[in-house]
C-alpha cells in the first residue's frame, strides 16, 4: 500500500471515485469534481465497520485511479505487512537508481488485516493484539449480555456488520438458552472471509465457515461482568467445544474493558482453561489500555494459575 502525496490529485487524466470502481453503483469522477464530493467520500471511507446491504462496504473501497503509474517522487510510504516484507521492499529499493529521497517501508499489519503481534503460549494457545474480526479461527467469540442488548464493544459491530447474528442472539436471550455461565453456538452457513471481501467469489483461501460463540460476559448490560459466570462459560466451552464441533477459537478477553474486569485476573483463567483444547486458540488481548509485558508472560498465564 503507498502513502502518496496530495499533490497526485494534479496530475493529468486523474480520477476519482465514490467507491469501488468495480461496482456499477459507483460514479467515477474527473478531479474538477473532488472538491464537490470530498466530504461525501471522505465520510464513507472513515468507518469502523460496513455492511453490504447498505453500501457502506463499497463506499469504504474509494479511490484515486492515476493513468500508468504514480510518480516515483510523489510516493512517501510504502506500507508492509510484516518486518519481512519490510527487508524484501528495503533490498529492492537498493536495486533502483539512487532517488532525491527515498520513500519509508513501514510495517503496518492492520492495514492488510493481520494482528500487530503474536505470541505463543503453547502450541495451540496464542494471544493476539489485532482486530479479531479478522482471525482466521473457525470460531469467534461474541461477549454479550443475556437480555438482548448489543449496544457497544464487539457485540455492537457484529450487530451492525452481520446482522443475521443479533436476530440469532435476541432469539436465544428470549428463549433463555443464553444463561450466566451458558454460551451459544450460532452456527452460520457462510464464511466471514466472503462476508468482508469485495468480490468474495473469486477468494481461494475462504474458511468454509465462520461460528458465532455467543458469551454471555454480563447479566444485564448495564452491570458489571462477574469472574465466577466467566468461569462457568469458559468450563462449557472445555465441556462442549467437541460435541459441537469447534475446530478453532478466537476469543476477546471476556469481561475486561466495559465488563470492568482486569486482564491480571481474566488473563490466567482464560489460559488455564483453554490451555485444555485440543484446537487452535487465539486470545485477542484487550483493546481499551495495554496489558502490562509482565502479563502476557506464559509464567504469568499459566504457571501461577490453579489448573482448572
């Protein structure tokens, strides 16, 4: 991904789109046109979530076509994904003609969907620092409350962004099968790799399917989460994980940030129970304030912590 400058927009035969070029909804536009439509797309593109049935995922997907090639000298940022691509963009760099001012290589992993970090517990305990929306798990893990709300945090983008899950989870809170202690399994046909791309047909690496796990996390939505129904969730999910048919799971850390749990407790319970599953576990460490490196050590984890 190149950051360029502003100044791209002068160039002869430029133009600009209200979306994906691709889309037939989309207008594309001479550059005369930006300044009338600069706020309108501006707005579509700065979004934390979008969904398809109202074009905010096609809004998102805006651009700036350049005939032939953007300038070597208008390029400031070479976005990669990780410090390896970083080397290989670096060693390719060296081979070109000596420039005025070379542009940075900087590895930002977010922007091409991978988490900013890894670390290994065990061989099949990792925790992640990303967006959990795009894990690669079978599963992903949902905190809720038991009356029905998603209001905020993850349960509030996966209303938005997939809403046949929240028609899912207010049938279950209606019902009572989601109880305190008591998750449910939304088993979806559809993969979230074809729900988030643009052109989902033409993927060869889809996840046949991607699981809703529904945990409940509070009692009401206005309360605070309580450790011993985190407990209570995490021993069903050890008892349960196979009869149901998880192959993988990612899962937030349950309770922290508007639960109010601290991940110093939260953090080794989880590991100590989900260290027991014989699948792929990611843990997504808490998005609201950093985790101490004291605790994400594996010693803190999972040597201190009781085994469940």
């Amino acid at each position: 991904i190149l950051g360029v400058q502003r100044d791209v927009l002068s160039l002869d035969g430029v133009l600009v789109t209200t979306g994906n070029a691709a889309r037939t909804e989309t207008e594309i536009l001479p550059k005369s046109e930006w300044g009338k439509h600069k706020d309108a797309i501006v707005r579509g593109t700065d979004v934390k979530w979008w969904s398809e049935a109202d074009g905010s995922k096609r809004r998102i997907m805006a651009e700036v076509l350049v005939p032939q090639r953007v300038p070597p000298g208008m390029i400031n940022n070479i976005y990669v994904p990780n410090n390896d691509a970083r080397q290989r963009v670096l060693a390719l760099l060296e081979d070109r003609p000596a420039a005025k001012r070379r542009p940075s290589v900087i590895p930002e992993p977010q922007m091409f969907f991978q988490p900013r970090r890894v670390r290994v517990l065990t061989p099949r305990l990792k925790l992640v620092d990303g967006d959990m929306f795009f894990s690669p798990m079978q599963t992903l893990t949902i905190s809720v409350n038991t009356v029905g709300v998603m209001g905020k945090g993850l349960a509030s983008r996966a209303k938005y962004q997939f809403p046949d899950a929240y028609v899912v989870y207010q049938d279950a809170c209606r019902q009572k099968i989601i109880r305190p202690g008591k998750p449910y399994l939304y088993k979806r046909e559809v993969s979230l790799d074809v729900a988030l791309a643009d052109e989902p047909y033409n993927l060869t690496t889809a996840n046949r399917r991607t699981w809703f796990l529904f945990f409940p996390t509070k009692r009401h939505w206005r309360e605070s989460s309580r450790i011993e129904d985190i407990e209570r969730g995490l021993q069903w999910v050890v008892d349960n994980y196979r009869r149901e048919g998880i192959e993988s799971l990612a899962l937030p850390a349950l309770g922290c940030g508007l639960g109010g749990l601290k991940w110093g407790v939260v953090g080794p319970l989880m590991a100590g129970y989900l260290s027991r599953l014989d699948i792929e576990v990611h843990i997504h460490l808490p998005l609201e304030r950093p985790v101490p490196e004291e605790q994400l050590s594996r010693e803190f984890l999972l040597g201190n912590t009781r085994n469940p």
